[in-house]
C-alpha cells in the first residue's frame, strides 16, 4: 500500500469506530433507562450488570450494526474529501478511480472478517453469559411449545408428547413409534414421562405407566408396567423452546443443531436456517455497501456531506427493510433461507456496479 492507501485507510477505520464508539454509549445508556427497573426489582449486582451484560453487550452491538457504520463511516469521510478537493487532486494525479478504491476493499475486508468472527466464534461465547444474567434479572428465555409434539429423534423413531411441562420436566400422553421402512416394529404408550435427573446418564428418562407392543409380521405381544427406565435420543430442550437460542451457537455448532432438527422433521428449522445463512451474508453486505458508498459519496456537489449523507441512510435503511421482507418470507412463507439472506446482497450488488461505472473518473 502506498501513502495515499494508508490515509484513505486510516480514515476509513478510524470513522468507523469513533462513530460506532459514540453510539455504543449512547445505546447502553439508553438501555440502563429501559431496564433499570428490572435491575432494581430483582437486585441485580452493579458488578454482574457491568460485566456479564454490558461487556458482553458491546461485540453483540458491533455486529448487529456493522454494516450500517461501515456505509456511514464511508460515506462521511468520502464526501468530506470530495468537498475538500482531495478526490479531484488524486484523480488527477493518474490515480483511476478503481484503483483509489483499493484501501476501501482493503479496510473493508478487515471489517467483514471481524464480522465473520464476532457473529460465528466471539459472540456465541459472549452471549452465554448475557443471557444467564437476562434470564436470572430480566426475562424467562425459556418457553413450553405448543401442544401435540411430533419428533423424529432417530432414522424410524418417532416420538409425540401431548404437552410438556419444562419446570417439572414432564411429558404427559408420550407415544413412541419404531417403523422399518413403512412398517411398524415398535410402539409404546405411556401416561406421562419425566427427565430422570438423578442418573449419571446423559437423556435418561423415566416413562410411568406405559404399555408395548412388539410387532414381529403375524407374532406380536404387549407387555405393561409402572416403571420403566431407559435411554432416548431426546433432551428437556427439544420439547421446550429457549428464546432465540441461536444466539449461543457457533458457526459448527448451528450448523450441527440444524442436521438434527431436520432430522426431527422441525418446522422450526426455518429460524436456524435464515439465522446461518445472515451470518455469512452480513460480511459480504460490508463490501457491497462499502463501494457503493464510495461511489456515492466521491463527487463533489452542492450540499456536500448532508446530500451524501441523507443518500446514504437512505440506501442503509431500504436495505435493512429489504433483508427483514426477506426474512419474514422465508420464515412465514416458502421463500428459500439462502435467498432471503442473499436477495438484499444480490440487488445492491447490482446497484453498486451502476454507482462505480457512474462515479467520477
């Protein structure tokens, strides 16, 4: 990198995290007045808020709004060295305007592999202990599911539970079902089954007042009992719901969590899905919206930073309003998880390769 690449990237970074900075402080500050009460109505300790929330608030922060003060950063100090002339003089130098953008593509870069870590490895270990502090202060992240659970937690094993109490750890109306291929080998009925905590075991389980039926072709018996202690590929956590638990998992670990609840025939598998593929597709959105604030911002006009910057939010606003349609379509509706995540990418792509071919030259 040249003298020139150097200051352009130096400005670049230094906006963005002087004016994600600024805003980091403004937002807690915020949020202490929003939740305040609750910190007070359930004696929360000043130690605890400060670092097992709002430490681990900041990286969350950075990541959900990096995008936006990437294309903020950029189109401020862009226009402000348009206004200034210095565009003018480095275009004029011999200097092409494609080859001005190689500190942006640089910086930007930089950016979204910080994105990529924080959202994929950072983030999930963060937000561990957030969310231990908001569900002991602020709000139960856990929820039971609706009634009528059906679950496939094997290839040919089927499970239903009518309803599930997760303070008690009890199912009640629990059927299991073992198919070979189409047909049926297996099937247990039973009142109620409770998650055996007491055993070393991992997923034991106590089924209370059941009754079997093995089906061998033309042979089959069925035995009944009280009691009954066994093994299920099953945990607490798949008959409940854990608000947003997406938030603790890894880029592995999502995508391991993902193969299973296909496997159980999750229609929930949906959240999980859209939630991967933003992960990836929030980095690539930094250098899309990065060149296309560069070529936006990058000739001088009437109005200087206020045009650019009123341009800027604008574009910023209609592409988070684009990716949340395509959110809410592929999780209500029958719109692909990839392409929600990528459609917003894909269209200002396009948008950004018009802005360059029309940039100053």
């Amino acid at each position: 990198m040249k003298l020139i690449d150097w200051y352009i990237f130096k400005k670049f970074i230094g906006t963005f995290f002087y004016a994600i900075s600024l805003l980091i402080i403004i937002v807690i500050i915020f949020d202490i007045s929003e939740n305040i009460e609750d910190f007070l109505k359930n004696n929360a300790p000043i130690g605890e808020i400060i670092v097992d929330y709002y430490i681990n608030f900041i990286p969350y922060f950075i990541n959900l709004f990096v995008y936006l003060f990437t294309f903020i950063s950029v189109i401020f100090f862009t226009s402000k060295m348009a206004g200034n002339s210095e565009i003018i003089a480095i275009l004029s130098s011999g200097i092409s305007f494609m080859r001005m953008l190689r500190p942006y593509l640089f910086a930007s870069l930089l950016l979204a592999f910080l994105s990529f870590y924080l959202g994929n490895f950072l983030i999930p270990q963060t937000n561990q202990i957030r969310r231990v502090f908001k569900d002991k202060y602020m709000e139960d992240l856990s929820k039971d599911k609706d009634r009528n659970i059906h679950l496939q937690i094997e290839k040919g094993i089927f499970v239903f539970v009518e309803n599930y109490n997760n303070k008690q750890q009890t199912g009640y109306r629990f059927t299991i079902e073992r198919f070979n291929g189409e047909e049926m080998k297996y099937k247990l009925i039973a009142d109620r089954i409770e998650y055996d905590t007491s055993r070393a075991v991992n997923n034991a389980w106590k089924i209370i007042n059941y009754s079997e039926r093995f089906i061998d072709g033309i042979n089959e018996h069925i035995e009944k009992g009280k009691i009954k202690d066994t093994t299920l590929n099953l945990l607490p956590t798949d008959l409940y719901k854990i608000k947003e638990d997406f938030e603790v998992m890894n880029f592995w670990e999502l995508r391991d969590h993902i193969s299973k609840e296909r496997l159980k025939g999750s229609v929930g598998v949906v959240n999980y899905e859209v939630e991967m593929q933003k992960r990836l597709a929030s980095p690539a959105a930094i250098l899309i919206l990065t060149f296309i604030g560069a070529a936006l911002s990058s000739r001088k006009v009437r109005g200087g930073i206020g045009v650019h910057l009123g341009m800027g939010i604008a574009i910023t606003f209609s592409y988070i309003l684009f990716m949340q349609f395509s959110t809410v379509f592929a999780t209500y509706g029958n719109l692909s998880p990839i392409l929600a995540a990528w459609i917003p990418n894909i269209i200002y792509t396009v948008l950004g390769v018009y802005l360059i071919i029309k940039a100053p030259k």
